[in-house]
C-alpha cells in the first residue's frame, strides 16, 4: 500500500530474507517479522572500518535502515534504473537456516544471488561456527546481527561505489530504449508551453521551449574550461554518490553531494538528473530534521525554488555535540556552488516550515521530469514520475495526519511509527499542514498519466498506493473506485504467476474495503435495518460480478464461491436467468467437494409446517385437569362466563379446560400416522433439489417418516420463483410431556449440500418508518413459528348402544316430567373408562351466541339466565350415573326430564358423557373424549295463559258476589286484619286448556288457594285472584336488578336516572307476582297426567298502569284519604266528605303549604259536576290551602238536591289525586 512508497524509502537498503533448510511459511514469516521490527540501526552502533567514504564515523548520528523483503519479484522488470536510483537494486540478502547443512552454504548463497553485494546466514534452531557473514540466533541479539550485517553492507557498499567511478551514467530512457515507458501526460507538458508560461511556473528557470538560454543568475557557470559532457557526466557521478551515502547513512554528506549535482545538472539542462538529485536533496532534509542536526537549505534549493524564511517554523534542532558539524554556513570547494550561494541568502533550517520546503521541491522536480519529456532518450520514465508523486502524497498524509510537521511527524515518516492519537479525517484541524482539498488535487496528477500503459505490476502498486491514500483522507467511495480499475486491469494478468503473488498479499484487504464501502457486507437476510435500507443494488451486483471474474481467474474457489453465494442471496432479485445459472453451475455446485463448510444460501427456505390427521372424523381427546371450584348455584367466583356459554360445559364435579396460551398444542396418539407437509419456497430463477430431509435428533425421538414412502420421493424438485408443499407419511412412536413438542426447525440438504437447520420462517419483517429503526426493541428480520404437539396414550372409547326412547325422541306436554334410560358401552379391550362426567347441552342453550349478554337490558338479561341457569340444573337429571364403565362392558343410565320450566322453543337436548381412562401416577391430568347422544323432544301445548289484567278494588262487595272464591278471602282479610278493601287489586286471568283432554287446575297466589276449576278441551276460563298491592313505605327504584353471572365489563347502557327506576320498578313488581303465583293441573285422561304452568313464560313486562295500580303512592310526597259517614242518603240530606293528608315515608316531611282540590263526577255518565250545577250544592270552596304539618284534614258539607249516582275524588297541587274515590247514591 501506500507505505511502501514512503519519502525516505530512497534511503533504506533493500534486502531479500530467504529461507535455508526446512521451514514452514507461518514460522518463517514470524521470524521475518522479528527482523522487520528492528529495521533501524545507528551508525554509532556499528564498529568503524577504514574507508573514509562510508565510515560510520563519519556522521554517527546517521542511521543504517533495512527494508527486509521476503521476494523481488519486480527487480528484475527494473534493471534500467539501478544506474539512475541504485537504491531500487538488492543488495543484501540474509539467509535463515534452520538446521544442519551440508556443503558451503554461504557460497551456494552467492552463486544464487550473485547481483548482490552482500551475504549473510543466520542460524536459527541451528549451531555453526560464527564467522565475519555467518551468524548464531541464539547466541547473539536481533541488534548485534543487524549492526553486523550492516557493517558488511558498508564495507561491500565502498567496494561497489568504486566501481562506479569509471562508469559513463546514462540515463534509463538510453538503457532500456523503447522497453522503458515514457512519462505520457494527458495534458501539455511544461516543455511545450509558452515562454510566459515558464516563468509563471519559476522565474528563476526560464527555459525555452525551442533552445537553451542560461539564466542571467548562473552565468556564473558557464565560465570553466571543463567540457559539458565531462561536467554533466561528473554530476551524475556526484548524484550517483549522494544516493549511496543515503544508503550509508551519511545524510549531511548525502546533502552536499546532491546540492553539488543539481548546480551543475541545471546549468547543463540534464533535467531528469535534476529531478532526480532534488528528490535526493529533499530526502536528505527530512532525514537530517528528524535526527534533529542542525543544518542548511542548500543555496540551489533555496535559488531554485524560491524559498524564503518564516516567523515561525514549527521545527527546532537542538546542537551537535560533536565538533564536525557546525552552524556556519556550508562551504562547498566548487565554483558553482560558492557563486550561487553569494547572490542567494542562506536559510537555516530554524527558518523555514520543512514540509513547505519539501512541497516546494517536489514541485520542481515533476516540473523538471516534465521538461525532459522533449528529448528521445534523456527523458523521465513514467514509474519514476509516479512514484515520487506517491512518495510526495505520503509525506503529505503524514502531515495531514499530524497536524503539524514535528517530532512525531517525523518518526511517522521516517520509521513508519503510528501517531499517539490518530483523529478522524473529517475532525482535522487545519493548520500549516496540507489541508484535505490540496492533497486530493496532488493525487489528482496521477490521472493525468496513462496509467494503463504501465506493466501492471505498476499498476497493482500505483492503485493500491492511491486507494490508501484515498482512505487516509476519508473518501472511501474514491478508494472503492480505484480498487474496482484495479481489478479490472488485473484480470487479463491473473495467469501470470508472479503477479498473482504480488497482487495476493493485499488481496483481502482490497476485497474487504470494497465490500464494506459498497454496502455489500451488509445482511439483509439477518439484519432487519439492513432488509429495509436502500442500496445501490446494480452498483453493488456489478461489483460482486467483478469479484467473482477475479476469483474464478486466480482459481480461488473459496472466494468465487462466496461471491456468488453473496450475489444469489442478496441480489437475485437484479440476476437475470442466465446469470443465476452461470453463478450455479460453473462456481457454486463444482465447489462442493472441495468447499466442505458450503451451506445452501436461503435462509428462508421452510416456510411452514403442520401435520394433519388423516382420519378427520376421529375423536381426539382432549387434555384436561381435575381441579376442585367453588359452585354456589352458579359459578360465581368465575372470571368469565363460562357458566352461560353454550360452547362450554360446566361439570357438578369441577372439570376445567387447561389454560392453552400462545400455540395450542395438537393432539396425535400414539403409534397414529399422520401426514407432514412443508411448505418450501424457491426465489431464485433455477430449479433446486432436496436431497436430504429429516427431522432434528430432538424430534426424532417421537416422531419419525415412513421410509418406505417418504424417502422414494427425494431428490425433491422445486420449480424457480415457486413456493412449493411437499406431503410426507410420518408416524409417531413415543408419548410426549405433558407441555407437548415443537417442531421449529428441520435438518434440509440442498443441491448435495451437508443438511443444515432451516427454521420454520412464518413472514419476513421490514421497518417502514425512521421511528422504528431507532427502536431495537423486537427488530428481528423474521417471525419464526412453530408446530407444537403432543402424542398421548389411546385410551377407552365409549358408544351409545341404545334407549328406551324410539329413535331417542318423544312428545312432552309442558309442565310434565318423563323417566327414560339409555346404555352405552366401552369398545376398547384393555382400557377402562374410570373418568366419567354426565351433562347435557339443549336446543335453548345452541341457539345462542357467546356474547348475548352484551347488549341486553339488565331486565332481559336476568330473564334470560334465569331460564338457562333452570335448564342446565333441572331440566335433565341422570339418577344413577356410574363412576366406571370396564373395558368391553356396558352400562345403564336412567334419565328424569322435566318440562316444567323449558320455553316454549325447546327442540330437544343432548346428552353428554365426558371419559378418559385416570392415571393412577398423575391423578391431576386427563385425556379426555366426548360422548354425544342427541335425544329430540316435542314438546306441545298444555295450559296457556293468553290474558292476564289487574283492576283495583275500590268498594265492598254486594251479598249477590259472594260466589266468586276471592271474595270471602277479601272479607276475611278485612274484618280479621282490619285491613282496607282498597289495599288489595284483583287479577284476571285468562287459562286456556290447549290439549285433547278436560283439565283441572288450582291455582294460589301467597295464602290465597283458589278452587279447583276444570276447563274443557280447548276452552278458556277467566280466573280471579286476590293480590295485595304494595305498601307505601316500599323502595323499588333503589334495588338494583340482579346480576346471576360475575366478572362481566358491561357497556353503560344509555338509560338516564329516570328510566333506569323505571325498569326497576316495573321488574320488582313482576317478579314479586311470579313469586307469588302458582298453578298445577291434572288432565282427565287414562293416566292421570300432571304438570305445572310457568307463568314467567305468560307475564309480559308489567306496564305503568298496572304499576299505578299496584303501587298507587310510590312517587308521591303525600298520601290523600277520602271517606264519608253514609254512602245512601236522600235528597236534601247533607252529606260530610273529610280529607285526611299523610306524609309518604320515603319522602321528608316539610312545612309547606299544599292547595286541595275536591272533584264531584256523575258516576254513570263519568262527567264532571260544574260548580254552578243545581245537582249538588256545597258549603265553601272547593279548594282550600293546607299546612299538612299543622292541619291534615279538611271537611266539605253536599247538599244534593237531585237523585243520582255520584262520585268524590281530590287531588293535591293538581298533580296527586286521592286513592279510592268516594261513592254515594241519592235516593
């Protein structure tokens, strides 16, 4: 990546680590590493030797760095530059041995490697004689070998310079001729632009485009003797030096050799030279500040670059101790260098911002590689103009990095060192570091190459170099960019071996990124955010397709094979047939053998699952368990209503239903076969193949497939883009507990595939509001579900046999009673049937929904269940129920029905018998099945009640009326109890015998018992009965209608205050005459048949005026008594009326003032009596004012002067009128 072009990679020596003996990669690699750790030695640390040209005595503060590599592969492809950047060249190589070798091993080492100028063993696990260039691991540190190693470098390095002095330099363009790829610039290069342009770009340099002319500063120059090839040749060979003694270490040296070379290369336009030398030159200030030596921008740099002093540089050298390096300006003994640094000022490094100055350069050296670009052979290679961009762009991400250019800045750039603290890219504070916008437009000059002419293991490093630099800067879209062109340049090169093991070793991490950026690591399959995200899903297919090209190319069937899993799982939706099939057939299914860990792809493949019962009909029992409830008459301390909910049956001995939360369990009997059916969808556009299907070892032990059917099916067939049920024969072969078994899960092999477990998917969920995303509560991608069930024992199976009823129906007459039996018996053979619950379920009870209740009156309602709670206790009673029926005995109920009671709708009734065999170990539990025997009941006619009437009672009775029964009851009651005839109302009844034969009948209302009346068939009698109305002092707006069943939420019913006393009024009062009244009858027919009559079927709901009648006073504050002391008088006879006043007790009594009115009527005609009439005269006013408090009676004298039948009533306030009205007859 981008470390590999680091600023300062010039000055490290390239060394090859090869392994001698037998080693494994991974052990090879760790000790490699340890190396690699330890790169940087001190020249201080290394013993002295005698040649002056690299002693490290020279400059100890120098450093010796070794760039330890494990291949060079691309060494080879760069032969041409070793003359121009001899630092691209190997020069050492290090073998590790790690056992006893025969032979010389060392000369074999050099005879391998004979480019080299250094050798070097190491034994690692080995022993061996230490010598000069061979060295023990155990018996020496990593440091001592390495200051060794680099003693023998810089001996070689001495011997190999030497070599060079006598060597014409040609530049690389003239080595490789047209194998060496020339810089190509989209754009025009600075050689051909115009002469104003030049010198906008450096007014020190104005070269010209069609000659040379000198600038007037370095005339200077031109006055030597020496010819220009023998001083152009002589700076090659001073630019030469300055690169080995970067390599040696010596960077003040390195510094003066390079300045020196770019004098003379400038005055003589050797341009690439040039560029090459500043490179060397700005290397050698960043090595020299990090070693913190004092120093000078060389006078060149200074000239060339237009360089000035700053008030603050951010950099600050501390002194050498040592006296060879001083602070006085340098001093160079050519005439070059002394002309140009007399016209220029000298900086000192204290005045200047070391990365501007490096940014300064690095512009003149690609603005002097572009210049070279005119000449046919002296002209910059385009690896080279790429690289010192990259090595700039390093630089300037360091800085970037750092925020500043210091110390630890420095140890980032030089020894690779991470920062203390490394901030996010978009949280940098911009300072004189390179701000985010002018790196990325430096990275910008490399897209003005042809990149794609370069070889491509060029291209590998240049792109992977630019996407690093790309991700330091935090644009990870730019980064994913330049890693898809790439790939897309490495696809044709993937057979080439050496480039496929280059490319490899950041192979992963390129894939990683890409995929992240993208998006593509996502999992829509398990993540919920990620399934209701959009995403670039062509952007991301396209990417994965290049992926997959790749991986298929360098024959990694590992990663083609997960690609196109990512590809089908993800993105099948954007596939087209074809590519679904290529994805299938030429990467995935050939990579099954070899890829033991593949899985199939859909997570969703089941989605759903039940077993059904192949007989339908059959009877399954049901779990039950026994617990004891209070009943009291009615379930009451129930919270639901259960007792009145005709879908469930309520047992005398206190069975209750189990509670069944969330899935109820379904029922299988042991040793039962049943059928299994999966429902398996398919969403791709190819066809899949199950060829493995079982259940879990969990659910293996209970449930199994019939081999012999099922398995003669696989492989399975899905169609593509179906959803398919597959129907399979299972059997169950062991009971299970009592909480039953789920089966959520199923091992399925696909295509071949090692079977995996497929959850039961029910649906997939998605997020449809930003609301929901930020809430992690219950955000699963998918609702799972499940099948539960549970295997029972078989137990008993009871049937009916017979009754005694013809074809279990009959004719009843309502009102009666009727006995009959019935038998059933156990069929199973060794089951007993010791659970045994009789009860009975009618047409009445059928008929009515679970939510009658609801909307009912609270009058209505008590009716209702009043007559239902009748009909389950003592509509039907089983008289000697047993307690146990054997196995394969039979047994004889006998049954009483009575008809008393049951309405008029009443069809019929079954019986039924719960049963199940208890087990003797776990007495709570029960399976249980239900017997149903429908007995059909007609029921006809009897005594009915068509009218029914109540009159009040208002005067004595004649001698002549005594015939009626109710009479001398009355009389009695008046004379004995002296009580007041209109205390007491009669009801009319009217009873109409409905059947074949004459009835008689009594009928009693309290103590009342009535004579025997006979009806004949068909006819209708009217019947008298006495009835005491209700006492004054009687509340019944304020008792409340009767709940029968508790634990109901009632709606508010809408009735106001009024009408709600009203309904309670008139119920009170109904229910009191059905409490009070009775009727049997007996037919006169040949068996003397008897019955009862329910009146509750005949009284309507009572009305306000038979409630005025029975409850004269119930609203009023007052209470008036009207009598007279004669009821016959004649004419011209005076007759006294008194009005007494009374206070109602349910009313306070106060002392206001109440107006009473007296009201006379002509009793035949009902008309009233006017006040001027000559009929009836009268003493005083009719009206008067009273104070009940202080004066309740009031008196009025009549004269009548007519004979006639008269009527006197009287009324309070207009609005309540007396009781009883008083009558009287003048003779």
């Amino acid at each position: 990546m981008i470390e590999s072009y680091s600023l300062v990679g010039p000055a490290k020596i390239r060394t090859l680590v090869v392994p001698i003996g037998k080693w494994t990669r991974k052990s090879f690699l760790e000790k490699v590493k340890l190396f690699q750790e330890r790169f940087d030695i001190r020249l201080v640390d290394i013993t002295p030797f005698d040649d002056a040209t690299f002693n490290p005595q020279g400059f100890p503060q120098g450093r010796l760095m070794f760039d330890f590599r494990t291949s060079h592969v691309e060494e080879e492809h760069m032969l041409f530059l070793h003359d121009f950047e001899p630092y691209r060249k190997t020069f050492v190589i290090i073998g590790l041995v790690n056992q006893k070798l025969d032979g010389n091993v060392l000369e074999t080492l050099r005879q391998t490697y004979p480019d080299a100028i250094s050798h070097n063993l190491i034994y690692i696990d080995a022993d061996s004689t230490p010598s000069k260039y061979t060295f023990n691991y155990s018996s020496a540190s990593i440091e001592t070998i390495i200051c060794d190693i680099g003693r023998n470098f810089l001996e070689a390095l001495s011997h190999y310079y030497s070599s060079y002095k006598h060597v014409t330099l040609r530049s690389p363009g003239a080595i490789g001729g047209n194998s060496v790829l020339k810089t190509t610039l989209t754009r025009q290069p600075a050689s051909v632009t115009t002469t104003t342009a030049t010198r906008k770009i450096s007014g020190l340099d104005p070269t010209v485009s069609s000659g040379v002319v000198r600038s007037p500063s370095l005339k200077s120059l031109g006055r030597t003797t020496i010819p220009p090839e023998q001083q152009r040749s002589k700076a090659r060979q001073i630019k030469i030096l300055g690169n080995f003694q970067l390599l040696a270490g010596r960077y003040m040296d390195a510094l003066q050799s390079f300045a020196e070379a770019a004098s003379i290369l400038h005055k003589h336009h050797d341009y690439i030279w040039l560029g090459n030398a500043l490179e060397g030159l700005s290397i050698s200030i960043v090595l020299l500040a990090y070693l913190q030596v004092p120093f000078q921008i060389p006078a060149i740099a200074t000239h060339l670059c237009q360089l000035k002093a700053t008030s603050q540089s951010g950099y600050s050298a501390s002194p050498s101790k040592r006296d060879s390096i001083s602070t006085t300006p340098m001093q160079s003994p050519r005439n070059s260098m002394s002309s140009i640094a007399s016209k220029v000022r000298i900086l000192d490094v204290q005045d200047v911002i070391i990365s501007n100055v490096v940014k300064s350069i690095s512009e003149r050296i690609l603005y002097y590689y572009e210049l070279s670009l005119t000449h046919n052979s002296e002209y910059t290679p385009q690896l080279v103009y790429c690289e010192h961009i990259l090595r700039m762009l390093q630089f300037m991400i360091s800085c970037y990095k750092g925020q500043s250019f210091d110390q630890q800045v420095l140890r980032n750039i030089v020894l690779n060192t991470p920062f203390e603290e490394i901030k996010s890219p978009n949280n940098f504070v911009e300072t004189e570091s390179f701000s985010k916008l002018e790196i990325y437009r430096f990275a910008n000059k490399l897209f003005e190459l042809q990149l794609k002419e370069m070889d491509i293991v060029s291209q590998i490093k240049v792109y992977t170099a630019l996407a690093s630099v790309y991700d330091s800067l935090g644009f990870q879209r730019k980064r994913c960019f330049i890693l898809r062109i790439l790939f897309v340049s490495l696809m044709p090169h993937l057979d080439n071996v050496d480039i496929n093991a280059k490319w490899k070793e950041n192979y992963g991490e390129m894939i990683h990124a890409l995929l992240e950026v993208y998006g593509i690591r996502r999992t829509p399959e398990n993540s919920v955010q990620d399934a209701s995200n959009c995403s670039w899903v062509t952007l991301q297919k396209s990417v994965l397709m290049l992926c997959v090209t790749m991986a298929s190319k360098d024959r990694d069937k590992e990663r083609t094979a997960e690609f196109s899993l990512l590809l089908l799982k993800r993105y099948s939706h954007v596939l087209t047939q074809t590519e679904e099939h290529r994805l299938l057939n030429d990467y995935i299914l050939p990579s099954i053998s070899s890829l033991p860990d593949l899985q199939y792809w859909d997570p969703f493949l089941v989605r759903n699952l039940e077993i059904l019962q192949l007989d339908v009909n059959r009877e399954m029992p049901r779990k039950k368990q026994i617990a004891p409830i209070n009943i009291n008459g009615f379930n009451e301390n129930s919270s639901d209503s259960a007792v009145f909910n005709p879908f469930r049956q309520n047992s005398v001995n206190g069975v209750t239903e189990l509670s069944q939360g969330g899935h109820r369990n379904v029922t299988f009997l042991l040793g039962e076969t049943a059928e299994l059916i999966v429902t398996l969808q398919n969403p791709f556009k190819f066809n899949i193949e199950i060829t493995e299907l079982s259940f879990v070892p969990e659910d293996e032990l209970y449930v199994k497939f019939l081999k012999d059917l099922s398995f003669n099916e696989l492989p399975l067939l899905i169609p593509g883009n179906s959803m398919r049920s597959i129907h399979l024969p299972v059997a169950f072969i062991n009971e299970t507990a009592e909480e039953g078994q789920s089966i959520d899960k199923l091992r399925i092999g696909v295509f071949g595939l090692p079977p995996q477990l497929m959850r039961i998917v029910v649906s997939e969920n998605l997020l449809h509001s930003r609301e929901e995303s930020n809430n992690d509560d219950g955000n699963e991608r998918c609702n799972y579900g499940c099948f539960r069930y549970q295997v029972i024992p078989e137990g008993p199976e009871l049937e009916f046999v017979s009754s005694t009823l013809n074809d279990n129906a009959c004719m009843l007459l309502d009102g009666t009673k009727k006995m009959f039996s019935f038998i059933v018996r156990n069929k199973s053979l060794d089951q007993s049937a010791n659970y045994l619950v009789f009860s009975h379920l009618t047409s009445v009870e059928k008929s009515l929904k679970p939510d009658y209740w609801k909307k009912m009156p609270q009058d209505d309602l008590y009716e209702i269940e009043t007559q239902l709670k009748w009909l389950q206790h003592s509509c039907v009673r089983f008289l000697n129920a047993p307690h146990a029926i054997e196995a394969n005995s039979t047994a004889e109920i006998n049954v009483e029905l009575n008809m008393a009671r049951v309405p008029f709708q009443f069809s019929g009734f079954d019986i039924l018998i719960e049963y199940g065999m208890q087990n003797s170990t776990n007495s709570n539990v029960i399976y249980t099945k239900v017997l149903h025997v429908p007995i059909e009941i007609t029921l006809k006619r009897s005594v009915e009640i068509p009218n029914m009437n109540v009159i009040p009672l208002t005067e004595s009775f004649n001698e002549v009326e005594n015939v009626m029964d109710c009479v001398p009851y009355l009389m009695n009651k008046v004379k004995k109890n002296g009580e007041q005839i209109s205390d007491y109302a009669l009801m009319l009844l009217d009873m109409r015998n409905s059947w074949l034969h004459d009835v008689s009948l009594n009928v009693q209302y309290d103590d009342f018992i009535g004579n025997s009346i006979s009806i004949e068939s068909m006819h209708t009698v009217r019947v008298v009965i006495p009835i005491r109305r209700f006492s004054a002092t009687l509340n019944l707006k304020a008792k409340e209608i009767p709940h029968l069943v508790t634990g109901r939420q009632f709606v508010s019913s809408g009735l106001t205050e009024e009408q709600t006393s009203d309904m309670r009024e008139k119920f009170w009062c109904r229910e009191r005459i059905l409490e009070g009244i009775s009727c049997e009858w007996k037919l006169q027919d040949t068996v003397g048949t008897t019955g009862t009559v329910d009146f509750r079927q005949f009284l309507e709901k009572i009305d306000t005026r038979l409630l005025d009648i029975l409850s004269p006073h119930r609203g009023s504050s007052y209470a008036v008594d009207l009598s007279s002391h004669k009821n016959m008088i004649e004419v011209g006879e005076i007759l006294q009326i008194k009005a007494t006043v009374k206070f109602n007790t349910l009313h306070a009594k106060n002392d206001e003032t109440v107006s009473l009115s007296f009201l006379l009527f002509n009793r035949r005609t009902g008309k009233t009596i006017p006040k001027a009439s000559n009929a009836v005269l009268y003493n005083g006013k009719l009206t008067r004012q009273i104070r009940p408090m202080h004066n309740s009676e009031v008196t009025l004298d009549l004269l009548p002067l007519e004979r006639g039948e008269y009527e006197i009533a009287c009324c309070l306030n207009s609005s309540e009128f007396n009781d009883v009205p008083v009558y009287f007859r003048v003779m």
